[in-house]
C-alpha cells in the first residue's frame, strides 16, 4: 500500500508514522510505500517498521512566513499552479501505483492521493482533520480571483472510497463516506519523573517545552528566561536560535534521546507545559501524555478557531500573545495554566491502532 502525506508541517507525518507503525505491528507483510516532501529525518527517527520512501511534492499546504504567520495569496497562487498540472503529475503517479503493485492508497489529504488512485483503479482512504479545499475557502474571500481552487480540490477528494475523520475537524464535503477516528496521538510509556531523571531535569520545578514550528522564530528572545522559576526545554529540530543553550534552555539533542532509549513524546511527557502554536500533533501529544498547553497566534488558518475551541474539554490550556511570547518572560501564564482543573474529557487516544485495523480489511 502507498501513503501519500501531505508536507505541511510535520503533523501530518507523524501521525502518519504512527498508523504505518501499527500497521506494521499488525500486519508485518505488508509493503508501505511512503510518498512526501515532509523531512526524511523524521520518518528515519520514527518509523519502526519498513518503508520504501520517496520525496514527492503531494500538495502545496500553506505557504509559510515563519511559523507564526501565512501568506495567503502565495499559498492560493501555489495550489492554482499545482492543481493546473495535477491531471499529468497523477497519470505518472498512477503508472507508478500499478507498476508496484499497490492496492491501498492512504491519503493526509494531498488531493494527490486520490487523483493517482482513481487513475490507477485502486482504493483509497483518507486520515486527517480537514481538507485542503475548507482552507482555502477560507482565503479567497480575499482573493476572488482564485475562487475556482477550493472547488477544483473538492472534486479530487470525491474520488477516494471514503474519509476518516480525525477529531477537531473541518471540511469533509467532498467525501461520500466519513468515518470518526478516535484520536492519534503518542503516548509515552513512561512516567514523568523517570524521563525528567534521564534527562537531567529538575523535579521541583514546572518544565516547558517550547515548540513553535520547525520554521522558527526569529526575533524570539531568550535571555530573560533567566532566573524564571520554571525551565526551558526545547528539541534538537525545534526550530529555536542556535544559540539557545547559552539563554538557559535545555536543548535535547537527538543522540541524546536515542541514548536514553526516548522519543519526543518522551519530552512531552516530561513536560508540564508546552509553549506551542496549535497544531494537531502537539495538541494530541499533549492530550495523550496529560501536559498543559501555553498556546500563542499561529497566523490566518481555518484550522486555528477549531483548535482553540476544542482544546478546553481535553486538556489544560491558556492563551499567551505573539509579542509575550517573543519578548517577555512567561512567569503568570505559566503559573496559571497549570492551576486549572483537569479537562472534562478523557478521550481515546489509539486511532492509529483503529486505523491500522481497518487499513487490514482493505488488504
């Protein structure tokens, strides 16, 4: 079977991953192929099973500038550009299907997916929590002149067999058939102490980690974390200065997590805060490994209001502005978000076990 997995961001990936893992726990003789421009190194870090992968362009997404911001008339001009081309670059892609003998296609949600699919008389499946063609709705109230873009992408998703519909979610028009999926998310297998431990982290102090997007903020300012009361973590490819370890954040280098045997849920758990732009895979991981969420402005994207109006029934969460977070020290909000109460939910958390499952019926 081939995965086609949109390039946006990395939550769409790792999702992804997860399900590919589950699968190949499940049905271990099955070939996964794996079609993306998201970065090789995460599916090298995170995949536990085979998988043949190639770089391919799959969709557009939004066309970022830096990760707390969108440029909305790029990203209508890019996925005009891609879809004018899509009916050719799906013939090569079907070709390509039937030569390797695929029988499954699962798409998150390049319109990509379902084109090459159609074209190649196979099903396909897809697993998200919107649709491309509901974001781009949203941008040419702006942009009249590509108001033909969300309905051209619409079509393409009414080829696939059906859609899996992740929580928090928007769009899923152009779909005949949408199934509910229980969350995916990674859940780590240890208890919080014993990766603070690991790690070297304090246990008699709030940790945050901070991830704003693998784009970076530039004019993020560290140094006066200096002396806070809580301390800063952050992964080796969180897009944070090079120079973050000299302000007192506890950079974990990769060869660091592999040594002590963790993963970056790992330093989700660990955490008591994330410092975060809402994004599916944070929330989920946040969710999944109970850690409150510090959550700033990512920008004009659909997805956003969704987020931030389902965050509250599932986790602990705050909102913090862009300038705070850039240039000020974190000491009430943090102090704040953790004194809320616990979450009225307690959601399942193993859609990608469930999703594996009905991947097998398919095959």
């Amino acid at each position: 079977m081939a995965f086609y997995i949109s390039g946006h961001g990395l939550g769409h990936a790792s999702r992804q991953i997860a399900v590919i893992n589950a699968l190949g726990r499940l049905r271990p003789d099955v070939r996964v192929e794996v079609r993306t421009s998201a970065p090789a190194w995460l599916f090298e870090r995170t995949l536990r099973v085979p998988a043949q992968l190639t770089a391919r362009a799959c969709d557009t997404g939004a066309v970022q500038r830096g990760s707390l911001a969108q440029d909305e008339l790029a990203t209508l001009r890019a996925a005009a550009t891609f879809h004018a081309a899509l009916p050719r670059v799906a013939e090569a892609e079907a070709r390509a299907l039937t030569a390797a003998g695929i029988r499954l296609v699962v798409g998150d949600i390049p319109p990509l997916a379902f084109a090459a699919a159609a074209r190649a008389g196979v099903r396909s499946v897809a697993i998200a929590n919107f649709t491309w063609d509901w974001i781009y709705e949203d941008y040419v109230r702006d942009f009249p002149e590509y108001a033909g873009v969300p309905g051209a992408l619409r079509e393409t998703y009414t080829a696939a067999s059906a859609a899996w519909r992740l929580p928090m979610a928007g769009g899923f028009d152009g779909f005949s058939l949408v199934v509910d999926l229980p969350w995916i998310a990674r859940r780590s297998p240890h208890h919080r102490a014993d990766v603070r431990t690991r790690l070297c982290l304090p246990h008699d102090r709030a940790v945050v980690l901070v991830y704003l997007g693998h784009y970076g903020v530039a004019a993020l300012q560290l140094a006066q974390h200096r002396g806070a009361p809580y301390t800063l973590i952050a992964a080796e490819n969180s897009g944070l200065p090079q120079d973050s370890s000299v302000h007192d954040v506890h950079v974990v280098p990769e060869a660091r997590l592999l040594e002590c045997g963790l993963d970056y849920e790992d330093l989700v758990r660990a955490s008591d805060v994330v410092l975060t732009k809402p994004g599916y895979g944070i929330i989920a991981s946040c969710v999944a490994n109970d850690t409150a969420i510090l959550y700033t402005d990512r920008g004009h994207f659909r997805e956003y209001g969704v987020l931030v109006d389902h965050m509250p029934r599932v986790l602990r969460c705050a909102h913090i502005e862009n300038d705070l977070v850039i240039s000020q020290r974190w000491d009430a909000e943090i102090a704040h978000v953790l004194s809320l109460p616990s979450p009225p939910e307690r959601p399942l958390v193993n859609g990608a076990e469930v999703a594996a499952g009905m991947i097998a019926t398919f095959l």
